[in-house]
C-alpha cells in the first residue's frame, strides 16, 4: 500500500493512477502510464514477453516536463526496487533525466516543485541542475 497527500492509504495502482492525473492536469507535463508486461496467451497461460527492443526495469510512469524526460517507479512503502529498476533510472540521471522511486504523491509534487524552480533559474541565467537539488523524492544516481 501507498499514502497520498491526505494520509489516505491507496494501493500501488491507485497511486498510479492519482500520480498520471496530477502530471497531466498541470500546463508544463505530460505523462503517461508504460505497459511492460507481457500480453496475456490464453491457450499458453502465460504471459508472452514482446519481442524486439523490450528494456527490463522501465518505470511505471515516463513523461516529459518543459522538455526534460522523467521516469517514475511508484511502490508500497515496503516495496523495493529491482536491480533492472535501479539501472534504468540510474541511466536516465545520467542522461539528463529526472527518475525517482515514489511511494507517496507528495514526493511528486515535490519533484514538480523542483523542477519548476530549476526552469526558473535556467530562464534567469542561473544553474538549473536538479542534481544540485534535493528531490525529496528517492532520486536513484
């Protein structure tokens, strides 16, 4: 199980799914819900991995803010991030993204709040690094 803002226990997929609403309400995010399980084979009863350029930890949430990639993996307050997770918003940090593990809607706000202050300074001339920055989210470097 996962908190919202309100303290409200939801579930993994609830808080999903809150998450997507708030990104997509705001002006400056759009963001959208990745399907990396595999399609259900009735007659097998098993699901059937997609072929090709399938990438092994790829977070629940993607989505792009004013340009910069983000990826989100929501959990349960117990849950934990797999090794393919951990490398892939690894990777994405290190590319220029922003990819953080969330298991509660607050840290996301958080993170827009951030990212939002980081526009700012780059409008102004500043240093817009979120790696300067403390997401209190679990950024994973």
């Amino acid at each position: 199980m996962a908190e919202n803002i309100e303290g409200i226990i939801l579930t993994e997929a609830e808080l999903q799914r809150s998450i997507l609403d708030y990104l997509n309400r705001q002006h400056d995010c759009f963001a959208w819900r990745n399907n990396s399980q595999g399609t259900f084979d009735p007659k097998r009863q098993l699901y059937r991995r997609k072929v090709g350029f399938d990438i092994k930890g790829v977070s629940d949430i993607l989505g792009v803010h004013r340009g910069r990639f983000i990826a989100i993996e929501v959990k349960s307050k117990t849950g934990k991030l797999s090794p393919a997770q951990i490398a892939f918003l690894s990777k994405i940090n290190r590319m220029g993204g922003l990819a953080l593990m969330v298991n509660d809607f607050s840290q996301v706000d958080r993170m827009l709040n951030e990212l939002r202050l980081d526009a700012k300074r780059d409008d102004c001339g500043g240093a817009g690094d979120v790696a300067q920055h403390e997401t209190q989210g679990n950024r994973i470097e």
